[in-house]
C-alpha cells in the first residue's frame, strides 16, 4: 500500500498505540504496547512505537499528530494532570518532535478521538462534514468533545466536554472529590462499583442480566439511566444532530445501544419537549474495534476545516453501529 500516510499516537491510560493511516481512514498499520509511566516513561513507549510502524512503510508520512489524557494545550504541546499516567506536567509537543525529528501536533485523547469519529462519519457517508457531531466517551471516566463543521470545541483550558463532573444526585464519591457526579453512574468505572468483579459468573453485565442476575440488571439500568441522561445533556446544550458513543464500554455493543434509546423512548413519554428532540434516532455507537483516538491523532496533522475534506472518499470504511 502507497500513497498518504498520516501517523497517529494515541497514549491511553492502560495501552499506547501508533497508526499509519490514510485519509480516508484506512489503517495502513497499527501497534500497541502498555503504556509507560511517568514522563520519561510515557515518551519512551510512543517513540519506540512510532519509530517501529514508521520503519513498516516506504510511503511517505505527511504528518505526525499524538493525544493523552489530561488538560492539553495543542497551542504549547504542554499535558498537565495526566493523573493515571503518573504525569503532572509533560512537553509532550516538543519531546516528541525532539525525539521523532518532526513537528507534532498534540490533543486531549477524547477530543481527538471526537474529532477521528467526526472525520470517518463524514469520509463514510453516514454523516456530514457540515454536522455538529458530539462524541461521549464510556471509558473508566466519562468526558465528551463536540465538533462543529469540523473544528473542536475546547474552551479554557480544553474544560469542554468534562461533563462527567456535573453533579447529579447520589452520594457516590467521584474521582474528582464532588459526590454524586454523572461519572459516578454512566462509566466503566460505575459499572464496576455497581455490579463487582465477585459477584460476576459473565463477564457481560447485559449477558448476566439476560440469564437472571437481578445485580447485573440493576446496574445496566443505573448505567443506561446515566447514560442517557448524559446524551440528553449533550444534545440540549450543544445542539449537536448526532451523539456517538465509544470508548471501552462500546464493546458492549448492540445491548448497550438498546438499552440506552429504551431510556431515552422513557424521557419522551413524559415530555413532548423531549419527545420532539427524537434521542433514540440521534444516538449511535461506534464499533469497539476501531482505533478512534489513533485516527483522530492522525488527522491532527491535517487539522483545519478547509483541509478537512479527503480528495478521494471512497466507501464506507468502518460502518456504524446502530
Ligand atoms: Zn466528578
């Protein structure tokens, strides 16, 4: 395979990955590895994957765009508070285009994942280029980006989105230090505290719930409750026509979709301001499979509206959930 090639690093919490990936969003070449810790330790492992899936390739990398967790200035390449990768503060723009020998361009890992969903609905056809598309991340945490008409919404300090941390009810303390925050009840993370790893002969809380765990069935719908609740916010304050859901909880695919519209069908009944929002259609999932964050750290490089457009789209290359 030829032709233009971007490369993406997207450094999780638990797994960094490094992608090739052409504009159209193929991906030419992947690899991951658990990332490291602390500064040092966090560069180390994408470097050395960067370098590995660069040597697979003759074709030429056009750019070079990289995403962590954290408050991240894409202006300074600065990540602070990166806090389950042991990092405080982290040039991470400027060690990374140390060590690679070209510019990077970097971003918070759920923006750049918001911005790899955005991308691949339009290049797709399932979406538009022209959309506000809003993207909620069911990961340990939960946190969301919105991308309008290609350009991300950060506000200061790249605080949009971090609605995991709107307190809604309940005395569940939140990594945060509030109690009762919507993260508390629609994340991995909830899941986790609702339905604990003792008390599960399946692993799929929706599995266990079909097969009469009254604790699994009890937590999927604390879980889709919150979950729709945090889609219902995303739509009335952003305005955005779709919400798309990834992250790790995504995997639960097909169950999670249909529970979540079930509870947005619920909100409807008993207000015909919701009702006329039409939730349920507006709500997909992205398949748990594709490397969101990695793409979208991809097209970093690419970045800006007028040059968001791929000159040759061709099929859908990764089909939607839902
Ligand atoms: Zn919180």
């Amino acid at each position: 395979m030829s032709g233009t090639l971007r490369l993406g690093i997207d450094i999780g919490g638990t797994k960094t990955a490094a992608a090739l990936v052409a504009d159209d969003g193929r991906v030419h070449v992947i690899r991951s590895a658990p990332s490291g810790r602390g500064p040092d330790g966090v560069v180390d492992v994408a470097v050395r994957l960067a370098l590995g899936v660069c040597g697979e390739t003759t074709a030429p990398v056009l750019s070079t765009g990289a995403c962590m967790p954290g408050l991240v200035d894409p202006a300074t390449g600065l990540v602070r508070h990166a806090v389950n990768l042991e990092v405080d503060r982290l040039a991470l723009g400027a060690e990374l285009e140390a060590r690679l020998g070209t510019a990077v361009a970097v971003e918070n890992d759920v923006k750049a994942a918001a911005l790899g969903a955005w991308r691949l609905r339009g290049a797709g056809g399932s979406g538009s280029f022209d959309e506000t598309m809003a993207y909620l991340n069911l990961g340990t945490g939960l946190a969301s980006a919105v991308v309008r008409r290609g350009e991300l919404v950060r506000g200061i300090d790249g605080v949009a989105g971090e609605i995991g941390h709107l307190p809604i009810g309940g005395d569940a303390a939140c990594a945060c230090g509030q109690l009762g925050c919507l993260e508390t009840v629609a994340s991995g993370s909830a899941l986790a505290r609702l339905w604990p790893e003792s008390r599960r002969v399946h692993r799929d809380p929706f599995v266990a719930a079909a097969a009469g765990d009254l604790s699994a069935a009890a937590a999927v719908d604390v879980l889709c409750t919150g979950i729709g609740l945090a889609v219902q916010l995303l739509a009335l304050a952003s305005g955005a026509e779709r919400v798309v859901m990834g992250g790790g909880l995504a995997g639960l695919g097909a169950p999670l979709v249909s529970g979540v519209r079930a509870d947005l069908s619920r909100r409807a009944l008993s207000s015909p301001l919701v009702g006329a929002l039409d939730l349920p259609a507006r709500v997909e999932l992205l398949p748990a499979d594709v490397p969101v964050a990695a793409l979208g750290a991809a097209w970093l490089g690419k970045g800006r509206r007028h040059d968001a457009r791929p000159a040759g789209v061709g099929a859908d290359p990764m089909g939607m959930v839902g």
